[in-house]
C-alpha cells in the first residue's frame, strides 16, 4: 500500500524542519520522517519533562528560532512520523519506512529533501569497545534526553569544540570532569584560525565553555592521545600519552588515570548512506568533513527531485542546515512552479551569502578535528577497528599487505564494516586508515557502500509489509 | 551506589520496570539506555564471536553496540527506545 505526499522530508533536524515549514505554509502535503522519538535533531534534543518545569530564556538565537519552528511544525498540518526509518529510496520516489511499531510500509512523494544530518567520528584505541567507553555525543544526550549523568567522574577526550561543550555540561549538571585531553595542540587550532568573520561568534562561545572549566579547576591538558582503556568487562582506567607533530604516541611519556567513563569523539562524519543508496553522487571534500553528497545550488543531488541538505552536504553545524533547508524548500516550490524564480531570487539571495558563512565556520571546524596520518600508522594490530564484526587492525594490516587498498576491497577481505551498523562507525575510520597507508586519492580509496536495507531489519516485519494498514494514532492529517 | 540521575531534573511519573526479572524503577521520558546506566548495567550484551563486553557508545542510534531484549523481542537499540511500565529487558549477564 503506498501513501503520497508533495514532498517527504527524512530528517527533522533544523534543515529538516526549516523546508517542512516553508512548504507547508503554500499548502504542500508534507511527510517529515525521524528515527528519533522527538523532532528537532540533536540541536532541540530536550527533557521531555522540561516544559513543565517553566520557560526559561534560551540565550541561544539558533535554538529559539528553531524551538518555534518546531512548535509551528507541531500546530501545522504537517505529517511526523517519529521513531521511523527510512530502509531504502527506489525509482518515482518510493521510500520503504518502518515505523516505531516494527511495522512496514511504502511512501511516494513528488520530490524528497534528505536532512539526515552527521555522526561522531572516532580514532580507535585499544580496549574502546569496553563499555564506559562511550562517545561525547553520548554523553551529552544522556543528560539532555534522559537527566542523566554519564558517569560519577568523567574523563573527556579527542578533539573539536563538543569535548568542551560536554565538559562545561557536565559540570552544570553536577556531575564532575576529571580532565579534558585534547588531542590537538595550540599550533594546530591557531593554523586552523585562518578563515573569515564567521568563526569569532563560535570562539567566542568556545571561550566561555572553557572560562567555566577553568573557574571548575577541571585540568586541560593539548597534544595527548587516548591510547588504551583498560578494565575487565568494563571501563577501570585510561591511558594516555603525548603525541609528537605527525600524532604519533612519544613512547615514555603514557600517564594513566582511573576511571569508570571516558566520553571522546574526534569531530563529526556526515551520514550520506541514505541518499548514496538512492543514487545520490558523493565527494570527498575534507573541509567539509570527509564524503558528502554532491548538490548543486538549490540543493538538489545528482538524482532528479532528491534534495540533500544540512549536515549531509558537509558538516558545518545547525546553522548552515537551518539556511539550506529553506533553500531547498525554495528551489522545490520553483520548480513545481508554485513561485517564479524572481521569488525563488529575492528568497534565497541573502540565504546564499549566509550560506557561505557558514561553510566558512565549517571548514574551521572540520580543521580543527583533522588527525594527522601519523595516528593511523600507530594503531597496535590488536585494537578492533569494524566493532560489529569484531575485525581488528592486525586483519586489516595483514589484507594492506595483501594489497587491498580500498574501502571495497577491505570489505571483502575482511568483512570489515559489513555488521549491523552497516560500516557507520568503521567506515571514515577505514577510510583514514588506507588513506595514511597510501598515496592514493579518496577517489581511488572509495567510499562504504549503502544498499537497501540500509538499517537494520527482521525478515518477519519485511514479510508482513503487504497486509500493514495505516496507522491512525501517531499520523495527523490526511495521509 | 552514586546517583547518577541530575537532582535539579523535572522527571516523569515514577514507573516499574524488570531487569532480567528483577523489579527497578524508572522514570518516565528516560531512554532504556539511560535507566540501565543510572541502575549501574554497564554491560549491556556480550559478543557474539569473541563474547566481548559492550554497551552504550554512540547512544544516537547508529553502532547497535546497546543492543538489549525488550518484551521478549531480540537486538532492540536501548538507547533509541522509551522505557514505558511494566517493559520486561533482558541484558547479557557479565
């Protein structure tokens, strides 16, 4: 059974949100679908409680504007389908989803914008699949979504601006920071500071993140690496030690501290799988964060009607999602020849100019999380490198050798990135390993692969997709 | 045992849930992942190859390193699931 809408919206981040609102007020019949339980990406993740305890001030504009957003998403006519995935894009548009219910169904739309936004992007070290191990992204969530802290002490490592948003969290919420370790040095970060005006608002508030973990006397320490977690069957202590300029570990200089939890993350990777699987044409662009999908300037992909926005396209942060969701929400109404392109100008001239700001902030941002080869090189061979496959360095070191050297053929060799998460969490890992092993381009490296079903499904809910009926209790509107 | 639960947090209504058949409370609105981790389950599953320790890593959704049984259904990502009353989980015992 197959349900139409104008325009089907994957993603409900700002971009996401920003292009629904748009479309919606000139009367498009609108289906946003997240795998989220709330809409608002992570940006907007909140307590759901949190309204109840009275409004306070946002100091954040980008937050405000898009805590509105949301709000007129949820009293507009526009149709949420949360805690859905999408599993696969097929020719005219037709989207296989399974909602929150397990249950399986196909969606058709004119034209699609895909919003689904970035991931953490890791540096493996021996022992970080213990559990206590655990991204900073998820540390922030469990104190956002749930109120909770990720640990009774907390050591916050890798690189980029969220180790300090998360540290300064933490100690908002009580909780205590033993020691941010960043990776990168002040030479680095200052090298990075090469781009425009657009960056000062965010050192601006990176400065203040910092000025709280100062006043909390929480030690910072530049140029060490995480190099080992050790623990039985969890998190007990950490290794660390300096890095020298190429990020290799200087022997000698290993400090250990002990710990229950470890929150690290080294930048962000864009989540291009769903609009590689519908065909979309990717790039390796690594100012903007490794591979993103390719769109021209009204944000549509290689692909006729699929639109790629925000995170997707190069990672730069909420703002520049925010600006490319109603650009393409724009550029669709053009084309449906709702507006002519006079209104499509005067609309999305000044959203341009903010554009290119932002990929500004992003390229700073992307500069900042930048790993030299030197820490690739480094890896020991008993360290898992594919989590889900359990394929270590030691097995892919043994396939280099045997002169596999790109993403595919590792795969093949290896099984590397062919587990439940479907290479998301090994895949720019891979891809940084071959490309500090060899000389040759991201082109010739390549890129993870995504075919349909790109998340993960039982045959059971596949088998039952024909005799699923509308769900009335989650959908408003007329789907 | 620390609480790791924020005090300044405005939280649901209390809720029951059982841990591989042991009673716990939870809050409504928390994630599963989230109610495990303030209960002290850190391990959340074990290998299926190598029987490793796992648990919460990306807690958006994307490793399927949380995986827990949920109302007797197998591979449930914890941290992308509400806990609600009466919800029977099952972890991997240590």
């Amino acid at each position: 059974m197959k349900y139409s809408y104008h325009v089907i919206i994957v993603g409900s981040g700002l971009a996401g949100l920003a292009a629904a609102d748009i479309l919606s007020r000139y009367g498009f019949h609108i289906l946003v679908i997240d795998d989220n339980a709330h809409i608002g990406g992570q940006l907007l993740r909140k307590l759901p409680h949190a309204a109840a305890a009275g409004k306070r001030f946002e100091p954040d504009r980008l937050k405000r504007q898009g805590a509105r957003l949301a709000a007129r998403i949820k009293k507009g006519n526009v149709q949420v389908l949360n805690g859905a995935q999408v599993l696969g894009i097929y020719p005219e548009h037709i989207l296989l989803v399974e909602d929150s219910r397990g249950h399986v169904f196909e969606y058709r739309a004119e034209a699609l914008i895909l919003a689904t936004g970035a991931r953490e992007r890791q540096l493996p070290f021996k022992g970080w699949t213990l559990p206590g191990v655990m991204s900073t992204g998820a540390a922030q969530i469990l104190m956002k979504s749930s109120g909770i802290l990720p640990g009774r002490k907390t050591l916050v490592g890798g690189c980029g601006p969220l180790m300090l948003v998360v540290a300064a969290e933490i100690l908002t919420n009580q909780g205590e920071v033993q020691a941010v370790l960043d990776q990168s040095v002040a030479a680095m970060k200052l090298k990075a500071v090469t781009a425009g005006s657009a960056i000062w608002p965010k050192l601006l508030e990176g400065a203040t993140y910092l000025a709280r973990l100062v006043a909390a006397r929480v030690p910072m320490k530049q140029g060490v690496r995480i190099v080992e977690a050790r623990g039985r069957d969890q998190l007990e202590a950490v290794v660390v030690a300096s890095v020298d300029a190429d990020g290799r570990i200087v022997r000698g200089t290993e400090r250990i501290y002990p710990t229950d939890t470890l929150a690290v993350g080294y930048g962000f990777s864009p989540n291009i799988e769903l609009p590689q699987q519908a065909g979309c044409a990717v790039k390796f662009t690594s100012d903007k964060g490794g591979w993103i999908v390719d769109v021209n300037e009204t944000m549509m992909s290689s692909v006729a009607d699929i639109y790629a926005v925000g995170e997707t396209t190069g990672i730069a942060g909420a703002g520049k999602s925010f600006i490319e969701g109603r650009i393409a929400a724009w550029a669709i109404l053009n084309k449906q020849g709702v507006i002519d392109w006079q209104t499509y100008e005067t609309n999305t001239r000044p959203l341009m100019r903010q554009r290119d700001r932002q990929i500004q902030y992003g390229r700073f941002l992307n500069h900042l999380c930048r790993l030299q080869p030197g820490c690739y090189e480094d890896i020991p061979d008993e360290t898992v490198i594919c989590r889900c496959e359990e394929i270590s360095m030691g097995d892919i070191r043994s396939q280099l050798s045997n002169d596999f050297k790109t993403m595919n053929g590792i795969k093949k060799a290896t099984r590397c990135g062919m587990g439940n998460c479907q290479g998301r969490t090994c895949g720019p890992i891979l891809f940084d390993i071959l490309s500090a092993h060899s000389q040759r381009s991201p082109k010739a490296i390549g890129c993870t692969s995504a075919r349909a079903p790109v998340k993960t499904i039982t045959l059971g809910a596949l088998a039952k997709m024909t005799t699923n009926t509308a769900q009335d209790d989650e959908s408003k509107g007329n789907g | 045992m620390f609480d790791l639960r924020i005090p300044s947090v405005l939280r649901g209504a209390k809720i029951n849930i059982h841990v591989n058949g042991k009673a716990l409370t939870a809050y409504e609105g928390e994630t599963v992942h989230a109610t495990l981790l303030a209960a002290g389950y850190r391990v959340l599953r074990k290998t299926p190859k190598t029987h490793q320790p796992r648990g919460i890593f990306c807690g958006m959704g994307v490793c399927y390193d949380c995986l827990v049984t949920i109302n007797g259904a197998p591979n449930q990502r914890a941290c992308m699931t509400r806990v609600e009353d009466r919800m029977e989980i099952e972890v991997d015992e240590i």
